[in-house]
C-alpha cells in the first residue's frame, strides 16, 4: 500500500506521514533489484534485474523466474512488484529486463512490428544466458518463466519454441492472432500494428506469428491464469493454448476466475488475487524445487 509524504519544498525535508506497511516490513524481507548490464548480441547495451531469494545463502543453488512485462511497450525496472516479491520469499531469484519491443529506449527499440516472437524471444533468450552467468547461484536446470499479457503471449510463445524451461505461468494470455482480432476490444487495430495484417489478408503471417502454432513442439508444463470478463485478452485464446498443449501429453492446468477481468492481479476480488498467487507458487513449487 501506498503510503503518504509530505515534502518541505524550501528546506526539501520529507517526512513520512502514514506507516500503513510498518508491521508488515517489520516481519518480512523486501529485497531492492539489481541491475546489471551487458553488451547485447542486438548491438544495444542491455539492462537487466534480478531480485536474491529471501535469506539468500551465497553458494546454495537456487530456482529462479524470469518473469516478462506486459506491453510489449511497457517497461521494468528497480522498483516493487509483488508477484516478484512473493516468489523472491519463497526461495527463487526473479530475473527480468527489457528485450526489444519494450518502452524506454525510443521507437526504433519499441517498434517489433513484425518481429514479434523473434527479435524479443532472441533477447530473453540471451538475458537468461547472461542472469545465469551474472548469478552463478542459480541452478540452470531450474528456471521457470512468467508473465501476462504480453508476457503470457512470450510464455506461450517461449514453450513452443524451446524446452529450457522447466516451467511456465501464462496469465491473461494471447495465443492465436487469428481469433483475437474478433472478439476483443483492441483486437480491431493490434493485428495492424503487430503484424500489419489480418487473417483475411494473410493467413499464413498471421498464423506464423501466433504462439498456438508452435504448441505442437509444447514440452513445458505449463499453468494458465485467466480471468472469464478478460475482454483484452480473452479466455478463448488462453483455453485454446491449454488444450493444444495437453493434447501433447505435456502437463498443463487452466484456471478460470469468475468475474474478473485483465486487472485481475491488480484490482481484483482479494480472495482471487490470493487464489493466483497461490496457484501460481504451487505450480513452481512442483516443477522447479521437488527435482
């Protein structure tokens, strides 16, 4: 919860004025991002983050999530979110940046039309590479990754298209371009901007560029979060996805919310936001430490 400052605009004294977080920060541990930096394979020197399991033992190994950021042109950075929170107390370091497609850098970074799933996947791909060198704690054999919206595009993307993984959280997911450009609100103008096309025009494009294409290779287990008043991203493609997936034999778990929408992790019914990271925690719990 957000608390409330007031500053001295002469003298530029801040004082805090509420402590509504004060028991809580009393008994447990928030953990301050790191950055680090290297030089990317895409010619841009790129930033990433990672976040140290609580009680972090220097030369234990460790489980880690690369969690990916909505958008595409949204942005991480050094500051608390509390998903990331939570896996960070549950023993995991959380790794996260910005590939291409993200805000920040200007339109010629930001702009993948066209490129989605290669240009941003090349970049995770490589960000992983380099956390796990820059985290020698981290156990490679043991890296989930997470994300939603856009994220959970690049999740259902990502288990089609590599099996590094050893688990996957897709929330309020997109996995065929073909059907959400029907049946939601932004569905009418994102093909044009992502793709420039529809599938009327050209269907092989945009069947190419959908995660649902490559669910054939699906080898992850992968678990879907997914709110049932999503008209962003719509329950369709996320049930889509998950049948495809578990026609594979791969295992996977969809989990509907009942009158919720794309906020769901932000604003929803606390009961359900308990209940997703819940789910979410006791997926990795599976897949990532019981090895």
């Amino acid at each position: 919860m957000a608390e409330l400052y007031s500053l001295d605009v002469k003298t530029g004294e801040e004082k805090k004025l509420t402590g509504f977080n004060d028991e809580y920060l009393d008994s447990h541990e928030v953990i301050v991002p790191e950055p680090f930096r290297y030089e990317g394979k895409n010619g841009y020197t790129m930033e990433g983050y990672v976040i140290h399991p609580a009680g972090y033992e220097p030369g234990k190994k460790y489980p880690a999530v690369l969690e990916i950021h909505g958008g595409p042109k949204g942005v991480s950075g050094g500051v608390f979110f509390h998903e990331m929170q939570c896996l960070a107390s549950d023993g995991y370091f959380v790794i996260f940046s910005n590939p291409r497609g993200s805000d920040g850098r200007g339109e010629a970074y930001a702009d993948i039309t066209e490129a989605f799933g290669r240009d941003d996947f090349a970049d995770l791909m490589e960000f992983t590479d380099q956390a796990l060198a820059h985290c020698p704690d981290i156990d490679e054999n043991r890296v989930g990754i997470c994300g939603g919206s856009y994220g959970g595009f690049m999740c259902n993307w990502m288990i089609g298209h590599t099996d590094r993984y050893g688990a996957a959280v897709s929330q309020r997911s997109i996995s065929n371009y073909a059907t959400k450009c029907l049946y939601t609100d932004i569905g009418y103008y994102a093909n044009r901007l992502q793709m420039e096309a529809y599938p009327w025009e050209d269907f092989h494009k945009v069947w190419s560029m959908s995660p649902l294409s490559g669910a054939v290779n699906a080898k992850t287990p992968t678990l879907f979060l997914q709110s049932d008043e999503d008209y962003r991203c719509w329950m369709g493609d996320a049930i889509q996805m998950f049948s495809a997936v578990k026609r594979q034999g791969t295992d996977a778990k969809l989990v509907l919310f009942h009158g919720e929408n794309h906020e769901l992790s932000r604003s929803g019914k606390p009961e359900n936001r308990m209940t997703r990271l819940k789910e979410l925690e006791d997926w990795f719990e599976k897949y990532l430490k019981k090895i």
